[in-house]
C-alpha cells in the first residue's frame, strides 16, 4: 500500500528551517499560527457521532461512507416542506430572520397559532403543528393520543387561513375608510404588472404580425414565379413590372440590321 508521507505534518518545521537558511526572505503569514495551534499529530481517522441507529448485515465488511458524518435531520424540515409545497407564495412574504432563533417552543405558547409579538407566517404553522403532535412537556400540556400529523395539519391550516382573512377584511376596510376621507392610492403591484403584460403583448402582436406578412409574400413569391423584390412592391408597381415582363421577349437587344436598299443622301 505504500507508505506514509509526513511531510504536511513537518511543514512548519520545513518553513522555519527556510527562512533560517535565507533561502525565503518572508515567512509565510500561517507560520506564527501553526505554531500556536499546532495540527493534530494523530493519523487515526475516529467515527463521527451516529445520530441515528443503522441496520446491522453481517455479510457488509467495510461499510461504505462509515467516516462520513450522518445527514442531521429535524421533524420540522418534513412539516415545512409538505407546507411551503402546498403555499409557495408564502415564502415570497417579507420576512425579518432575526424573529426565528430555533427557540420558539419555549417561550411561546403555540396552543394558538397566533403570538401577541410576532407576526403569522408559514412557520407558525409548523410551530403550531408540532404542539398539537407532542405538545409541550415543560408545562404540562400533553398532545391529544388521536392527533395524525394529517389532522395536525388540517387543523393549523384552518387556524392559519382563519387569520389571513381576518387580515384581508381589515386591509379593505382600512383602505375603504381613507378613501372615504380623501385619500389617494396609487396603482397596485398587479396592476402594474398587468399594465406591463399588456404593453409587452402588443409588442408581440405587431411584432408578429409583420413576420406573418413576410411569410405570405414569400410563399406567393415561391409560387408564382414573382422574386422578393416584385412582392414588396405596392400593387399598381406590380401590375407595371408584369406588362413589362411580357413584352420584353419581343424588344430587339441590338436594333434592326440594314439588309439593303438605296443609300440615302441628305
């Protein structure tokens, strides 16, 4: 197999012997904290913590990835992605991430979804989903031993949509109210998107229908003989062109040759 090569475990020695001999003039800028902190002398690979218990087979000799670290996986990451699947505009709603430290459960009370000083989102459902499966054991509040994660669910989306309608009504009749009292309100972002819609639309319509032109002339031009240049002309040019085509044949190239005859003299 080969043996081992110690020389990144030697580096630092190999720089400062460098620079003792002259042979660099700087030493690098790693040289002061390697020698602080020196790397570990150790050539023993340890196994990472398991987080999770794996099948035993006895016909497995070296099991593969067995010094890679085990993928961390939360009860909430499946939760959130059932929710976020079925609400992706959710995750287009400002939000600030400061509000959310992983702590939720213990200082608030989520047998409401709703909390007094922070607002509705998507993760208040899922907050609000994982105390109606387990509960909160600090205070006593024991989940219900009928609850699925399907009714869960169900239940904190009806909370949930309960809440956004309630904020939709008072959104209109806030807006209703200023109106009412003078109050001017610009277009909205949907709107101006629509707005924007249409005028890239109309652009499109005029755009195509020049190409559909060009492609009618075209193909009347493939057919009937008539070049590119003749089917762009307007339609009075056209008939002209044609007449001349027609009598073109007939037109001597080099005039009428004398084939005898009295000489006239002036």
């Amino acid at each position: 197999m080969g043996r081992y090569d110690f020389r990144p475990l030697r580096v630092y020695q190999t720089a400062s012997q460098l620079f003792a001999s002259e042979r660099i003039k700087n030493v690098p800028s790693w040289h002061e904290v390697v020698g602080t902190v020196p790397p570990a002398q150790t050539l023993v690979r340890t196994q990472p913590l398991q987080h999770q218990e794996r099948p035993r087979r006895s016909n497995v000799r070296k099991p593969s990835k067995l010094f890679q670290p085990q993928r961390v996986v939360y009860e909430e990451d499946s939760l959130r992605k059932e929710f976020f699947g079925d609400h992706p505009w959710e995750l287009a709603r400002p939000r600030v991430v400061l509000e959310n430290d992983g702590k939720d459960a213990e200082r608030k009370d989520w047998s409401l979804v709703s909390q007094p000083d922070r607002p509705i989102d998507g993760e208040s459902v899922i907050q609000r989903q994982m105390f109606l499966l387990h509960g909160n054991p600090e205070k006593g509040q024991r989940p219900d031993p009928k609850m699925t994660p399907a009714r869960a669910y169900d239940q904190a989306r009806k909370e949930f949509y309960e809440i956004r309608l309630q904020q939709d009504i008072e959104r209109r009749v806030a807006r209703e109210e200023a109106m009412a009292t003078g109050a001017y309100f610009g277009k909205t972002t949907l709107q101006v998107g629509m707005e924007l819609e249409d005028k890239i639309f109309e652009e499109w319509k005029a755009w195509a229908s020049a190409e559909v032109i060009q492609q009618e002339q075209r193909r009347a031009a493939m057919y009937t003989g008539v070049d590119n240049e003749t089917a762009a002309l307007p339609e009075g040019e056209q008939e002209m062109e044609a007449a001349l085509g027609e009598v073109d044949s007939t037109i001597p190239t080099r005039g009428q040759e004398a084939r005898g005859g009295a000489i006239f003299v002036p």
